[in-house]
C-alpha cells in the first residue's frame, strides 16, 4: 500500500519552493501526495494563489481558510487558534503517514502541534537557520523539535539543528529547495518579462519585496521608500508584503508610493517563474525577504538587506546589509550595483527533491518516536 505523504503550504513563495517536490511525490509509485491549502493562498487580497496551485495540476485535497481580515498580534494567534482548529478535522479526514512542513511561518506552527499531538511524523525543510528580526525564529526551532526528520540547507544550519537535540541519523543536508527552482525553470527574456509586467524597455529595474519585522517595529518601510524617491528614471517593481502582523500597513504604504510614482508598480504575486524571471533582470533586489540571501545570489543579482528581520541568517558576498536609514539604504543599493566579484553559491547544487525523497524510500516506517540527542 502506498504511504500517505502530505505537504501543506500557506503562501506563494512556499509553494515555489515546494512545487518541484510536490511534482516528484505526485509521479512516484511508492507514495500517495496530498495538498493542503491554506492562509494566503486562498485570500482574494494576496492574490488567491491557490488557482497558481490547480493550475499546476495539483488536486489539493483540502482548502482551510484562517485568515482573519485583520494583522494585529491578536489576529494572528487567533488565526493559529482557528488553524489547529481546522487542521486538526483535516487530518482526522485525510489520514496521512507523514506531514512536510517547509520554514517559519506562524500556519505551520499550528499546523505542526497539532501533527504531533494526532501522533503523525513531520519531516521539517529549512530548519537550523536563523533570523533574529522576526518571531519566525522560535518558530522554526520550535517545529525543528516536533519534526522527526530534517533536511537543512547548509551544512551549518545541520549542525544547529543537531545542537537542538536532534540525532544526526535524522538530519540531512540537501541544499536550498529554491535552488532547484532555478536549475529547472527556463526563465523569461528580459523582452518577454518587461512586455508581461508592462514596465518601460528603456529602464533599468529594482526588485523591492519587503515584509514586517515581527520582533520590532513595520516603520522602516518609510524609510526604504525615502530611499527609492531618488530613483524616478528606474522601474521599482515591488511585490505584496505577507500577512504577518503589519502586512497590511506595509502593503497600504507602498500603494500610496506607487499611486504618486508612475515608474512604480505592485503586485499581489508574480508567481514562480516571473518573480524568479524579475530577479534575474533586476540590476538590484531590495527589502527584508529571505529569497535575497538565498536564491537571488544564484541569479547573480545582487541584493541590498535591509533592517534586522534575516539577521543571523548565512548568506554570500553579494548581499549588501544596510539598517533602516535612508542614507545607508542609498548608499548599499549604490555599492550593489557596483559589485563585480564572483557569486558565491552556498546552498547547495540545486539537487534537492530526489535527495529528501530517497531519504524517505530508506526509512522502513514514518514515526515520531525520537529520543534526545546530546552533544
């Protein structure tokens, strides 16, 4: 009999990053893939990107809607309320053998207490890792301990994962999941992804994705567009800040930006292969998101840090940190755009969906029995 394995996802670039190994799962004899859906992915404001989803192919068993149409603290834990809620009918229904959780994200700590208390084994991605801005960082510790298995990006962030008690037989270096995006997508022409977004041909271009710091305050978003006020012969294209708490500010305060600027667009979500297409012309990506440290590099754009939300996470010579000044942020986009050293690659070679799904060929049962590992 087939092994159930279910993979859950809440937001667009988790889903970018999962897609390849959702895609292996479905077509392999040995497992039975289900797709739960839920938070962003099924809210018209962040662009209902559930649709992205079936129109990959996918069946997705189960769509569980959490989102309260707010982004306060308050909002958010009861969202997290309502999502162990709602999980936990879910999983009653679907039965699954073995849950993947990708990240850090406040879903899928709902999601992984109730996995473990319905007794189903987690196998965790993007563990290890650190991000001292945002609350995202006990959470993803905080899954790494309720997970069974383990699959980092970096050969460092195994180590912390096995520094938190986890034995090393459990964890395994694979790479970067949105490495593989990159070695398997054909990406647009420039042409074809300016003609698609209708930015001017003649301008250069800035990628700008910022999201709340969750261990501090959303204000720095003024700052960062103080910054791109001295840009007007330059196409700004910024993609929707998520739905943490201070979401919504961030997105509002970026529509009256680009409601004043005509070299200025937003989008709800560019989807895979366009976001990827845009990093890969933009002379410069700016903002907070985790993708600038990590698949950015591979494209050889260079990616300007801003504030303290990815600080304390690992990341190459072409990301330039900055504070949330608008002095500093001009000058680190103006060095940015002055890099010219070789890319460093650290996250592995892109081959990571056949390495985590021959991991679990080998295990002879999924289980959540574990014990503590001591250093």
């Amino acid at each position: 009999m087939k092994r159930k394995i279910c993979i859950v996802t809440g937001t667009r670039a988790e889903y970018g990053l999962l897609s390849n190994l959702a895609k292996k799962l479905r077509e392999d004899q040995e497992f039975d893939l289900q797709m739960v859906v839920t938070g962003m992915h099924l809210s018209p404001e962040f662009g209902s990107t559930y649709k992205e989803i079936e129109n990959d192919g996918f069946f997705i068993n189960e769509k569980i809607e959490i989102l309260l149409s707010a982004d306060s603290p308050t909002s958010i834990v009861k969202s997290m309320g309502l999502a162990t809620i709602s999980f936990a009918d879910a999983f009653n229904r679907l039965q699954p053998d073995l849950l993947i959780i990708l990240g850090d994200r406040f879903e899928m700590l709902a999601v992984a207490q109730t996995a473990l208390i319905m007794r189903i084994p987690i196998a965790h991605i993007h563990g290890g890792e650190c991000t001292f801005g945002a609350y995202d960082d006990a959470i993803r510790h905080s899954i790494t301990k309720m997970a069974t298995w383990h699959f980092t990006s970096t050969e460092s962030h195994r180590k912390r994962v096995i520094q938190l008690g986890e034995s090393p037989e459990r964890v395994f270096n694979v790479g970067a999941m949105g490495i593989e995006n990159i070695v398997n997508l054909t990406l647009l022409t420039r042409q074809e992804l300016f003609q698609t977004l209708q930015l001017d041909e003649q301008r250069p271009m800035f990628l700008i994705t910022y999201h709340p710091e969750t261990n501090g305050h959303n204000n720095g978003v003024y700052e960062l567009l103080k910054t791109l006020e001295n840009y007007p012969d330059i196409n700004l294209v910024f993609t929707k800040s998520n739905a943490d708490n201070g979401g919504r500010f961030i997105n509002e305060a970026i529509q009256q930006f680009t409601l004043k600027h005509s070299n200025a667009k937003i989008f709800d979500s560019l989807g895979q292969l366009k976001y990827l297409s845009t990093v890969k012309h933009a002379d410069v990506v700016i903002g907070n998101s985790s993708s600038g440290l990590i698949e950015v590099p591979y494209l050889e754009t260079p990616t300007v840090n801003c504030g303290s939300r990815q600080e304390g996470r690992e990341h190459p010579n072409s990301v330039f940190d900055t504070n949330l000044d608008a002095e500093n942020i001009l000058i680190s986009i103006e060095k940015a755009r002055t890099f010219s050293d070789k890319y460093e690659h650290i996250f592995g070679d892109g081959i990571v969906s056949e390495k985590i799904i021959s991991v679990l060929r080998s295990l002879p049962s999924f289980s959540i029995q574990k014990g503590f590992y001591d250093l």
